[in-house]
C-alpha cells in the first residue's frame, strides 16, 4: 500500500537519522509535491508533525474526547450559524418573519435552525461534562491551572451565547424570558444597572435592544469564544493531556517499597 | 504543591507520557467517533424534535409567564425558593457570582497536590453535592408546570373556566396544583372548600389589595371561571 502521508508530514525519524528540512542534499532537490513546496516557505512540518505524533499519555480513554466533542458541537454552532444569518433580519419588526421564512420556504431551514438549537444544548451539555471529567481527575493541578481558568471562562461565555441567542426568534417566550433576564441583570450590585443598560442599549427594552443582542451573539462572543478555544488548545498541546489519576509510572522495585512504607 | 510536588508530578508525567501512544492515529480515532455521534445526535434531535417557533413578541401582552431554556432552570428555581424580595439579589446575582468565582480561583485554593478522585474526599463530595444540587434545582425548575397551563383534573363542564383561569394571568400570582406562583395570593387549589361561590365572585368584582379586578371579562367568560374556582376542593 503507497503511504498517503505527504512525505513532509511523515512521522519524524529517530534523533540522528537528521529530519534533514534544511540539509543540502534536500536543498538541491526541487520539490516536487505541494506540501512539500509549502513546507519548504513556512517550515510548517515540525509543528505539524510534532501536534500530530505527540504521545497522549498511557490511560488516554474516552473519557478524553469530551473536550473535543465540545469543540464539534462548537463547530456545528459555528457553521449553522453562518447560514443562519444569510436569511436572518435583526429588526423587531422582520426578525420573527425571518425566522418564519428560514423554517417554511429556505431550502433545509427548518432543519438547520433545529441543528443551531438541539447543538445549543447538545454544547452546554458536553461543556459541562468536560469540566466535571477535567474536576474529578484533578486534571486543573499544577501545571495546568490556567487551563482551568479559561475553560471556566469558556463555559461563562457559552452560557451568554444560550443567553443572547434565546431572544433572536423574537417570539413571546424569548420576549419575556430576555426581559426577565434584563430585569434581573439590573438588580445586580454597583455594576448591574449600567450592564443591563448596555445590553438594552437603553433604559428599557427597545428597537436597538434586538441588533444589540444580535452583534453580541455573532460577532462579539463568538470571536472571544474562538481566540479562547485557541488558547485553551495551545496550552493542550504544550502541556499534555493528563493521565487517568489512577494510572501510575511503573515503578521500580525500589521506589515501589517507597510507597508501600 | 512545593517544587518537589511538583518536580516529581513532571517526572511521572514524563514516563506515562512515553509509554502513551502517538495521538494520530489512536486519539485522532475516538475523537472522530466522537465527532460522529456529536453531529449524529445533534443532527437526529433536529430532525424528530425540530426547532418550535411560538407567538409572536407582544411587548403589551401582560399575562405571560416567561420560562428560560432548560440550562437556565436551576437559576429560576433558585429565584422562586428564595421568595423575599430582600433576597431576590442573593439569588439571582449573588449566588451565581460566588459559584463563578469558587469555580475560577478553583485551582489557586486546592492546593492538595493528590489527583486521585478517592484520596480527594473533600473537593470530590463537594463535587458530586453541587451537581446533586444542580440536577435536582433543574428537575424542580423543569417540574414546575407550564406557566399558561392548569393541569388540576376538572370535570368537564368546568374545562372552559380553566381556560380562562389559565389565560387571564392568575397564575402569575396564584397556584393550582403544580402550576402557578406560590404568592403573593394564596393558593387555590382547594378555594372552592374554603369560600362559597358568591364570596368568589365578589373577590373578583372588587378584589383585595393588588389584585386587580375581572369584572370586565365577558359575562359567559366571567360566570366560567366563578363556577371552576366553586369547584376547586
């Protein structure tokens, strides 16, 4: 069977054998795959070799793909959204007729509007798993602390998408639910007022309060949620998965005595 | 965690980490299962549940009761245990705050270097108490009953004064049953045992305190909902 992995991209050989990207003999040859002619303008390789041959320690389960599975459900958010927002109109009065449209006459609209909502809550759902498997494990311990501290930011920043993105079908459910939530939002100490005033854009709930939300939902989180998804991978893959904490380095006989006293 | 903690976490870590395996292709493969089953189910739900559009936004509407999305049920339910308007920031600001900020600084005050969830006691019961707590505040927020609805079993000639009970925003202040707020009226599950039928219909004509009055429902309407009230025992 010929390898399909791009010779670039190939797992590195053995310290010694020379991976060889800058020697001369390689210098000499032309390239002559693709991959090959980028590799050779951005030095990609290493990077990409070094993310996708790094070892995930011994343990490594299922248990380890709630993160990613969240960054699916992100993605199927993402995507949706995006076709969402072709047909979507963010004004009080055209916003439920939009939304009226995209279900009855736009080619797989109503099941694309259903994906954006069942991924809403198949996303809060992972999120949550994923911070009770990363609990549990004590997986936030030292070195990874940071992590921690963006995924609870993430998990905030999930549930203001769930938040502002209720209001958009602008029916009577999102109506009252997102004046409750303003309502509640203003009985917050110090900052509260000038919050819920913000998210308003105003004193009471009006026109502008729709497209606000609306540019919150789209623009302003999302972009937040990407460059700390971004983050929080960058750190994965300097720091390491951890292992199961039940899984322990096979000692050697003598620190295996260590333990026992 | 002493620098020794931690220097002998790295060089565990170190030799679990060589005796691993690459994450492509073994980690790449369950996480591409998991991408499966992810867009799957998300796919599946959309098609048997679909995505429900009700009423139009009427900001003049003064009846109805709002309900948050299902993640948001715990919050609400806290909200309507703690009743005293005093607490009410407690509840909906304060309390969340202080779990946000428990759940931020969490790594900065468990400083226990142990990761072993059993050999954890202390942060693993406090684990599994907050989701109990979760789980039951969402089930008794989910239980709580249609906010527009009265579920109480009537006979059937009183099923048209529940509707207009249900539709003329008693519950907004009055329980039947599992539906309704518990206050600031009192409950009237069993009204039709406590007051007779004319005490009813004057307390509607010319009700006490905040309540407002009904009199200016259509008179069939009106009659209705007097003879469902009588009915309640």
């Amino acid at each position: 069977m010929p390898n399909l992995v791009p010779k670039a991209l190939r797992k590195p050989g053995k310290p010694g054998e020379g991976n060889g990207a800058l020697s001369p003999e390689k210098l000499k040859e032309a390239p002559v795959d693709l991959v090959g002619w980028v590799d050779e303008r951005t030095g990609a390789s290493p990077f990409l070799t070094g993310l996708l041959f790094r070892k995930v320690p011994k343990g490594t389960n299922w248990y380890y793909t709630l993160g990613s599975a969240t960054l699916f459900a992100f993605l199927v958010q993402a995507i949706t959204g995006v076709f969402l927002a072709m047909f979507y109109v963010p004004s009080p009065v055209e916003a439920y007729g939009s939304i009226t449209h995209i279900t009855n006459d736009v080619f797989l609209g109503e099941f694309v509007r259903g994906m954006h909502k069942w991924g809403a809550t198949t996303m809060i759902i992972l999120i949550f798993l994923h911070m009770a498997r990363t609990f549990f494990f004590g997986a936030y311990k030292y070195p990874r602390e940071l992590n921690w501290v963006i995924g609870v930011v993430l998990i905030i920043l999930t549930l203001v998408m769930g938040l502002t993105g209720y209001l958009l079908p602008f029916d009577q459910r999102s109506y009252w639910a997102t004046i409750v939530a303003m309502n509640i939002t203003a009985t917050g100490p110090i900052l509260g007022p000038y919050l819920a005033d913000f998210l308003r854009a105003g004193a009471e709930f009006e026109a502008t309060t729709l497209s606000r939300f609306y540019a919150l939902h789209m623009m302003l989180v999302p972009g937040l949620i990407i460059a700390l998804i971004g983050a929080h991978l960058y750190l994965v893959v300097k720091l390491g998965t951890t292992a199961p904490p039940w899984v322990r380095a096979e000692s050697k006989p003598k620190s295996l005595r260590e333990e026992k006293v | 965690m002493d620098s020794a903690a931690k220097e002998a976490y790295l060089r565990e870590y170190e030799v679990l980490k060589k005796k691993g395996k690459p994450f492509f292709p073994y980690a790449v493969f369950k996480d591409s299962v998991m991408f499966m089953i992810v867009v799957g189910v998300i796919a599946f739900m959309s098609l048997m549940l679909g995505a429900e559009q009700g009423p139009k936004a009427d900001p003049t509407t003064t009846t109805y009761v709002p309900r948050p999305e299902w993640y948001f049920f715990f919050l609400f339910e806290l909200l309507r245990v703690l009743k005293p308007p005093e607490l009410v920031p407690v509840a909906t600001i304060g309390l969340p705050t202080v779990a946000m900020v428990l759940l931020l600084l969490l790594p900065f005050y468990d400083r226990n270097p142990e990761r072993h969830p059993l050999r954890r006691p202390v942060a693993t019961t406090a684990g599994i108490m907050t989701i109990i707590a979760m789980a039951f505040l969402t089930y008794l927020g989910a239980s709580a009953g249609s906010p527009t609805e009265i579920e109480l079993d009537v006979a059937p000639q009183y099923e048209a004064g529940k509707q207009v009970a249900a539709q003329s925003g008693c519950l907004a202040c009055h329980q039947f049953g599992h539906n309704g707020n518990d206050g600031p009226g009192p409950e009237l599950t069993h009204i039709g045992s406590e007051l007779p039928a004319a005490a009813i219909e004057r307390t509607l004509r010319n009700p006490p305190g905040i309540m407002p009055s009904f009199e200016n429902l259509p008179p069939e309407k009106f009659n209705d909902l007097v003879e469902f009230l009588s009915s309640l025992r």
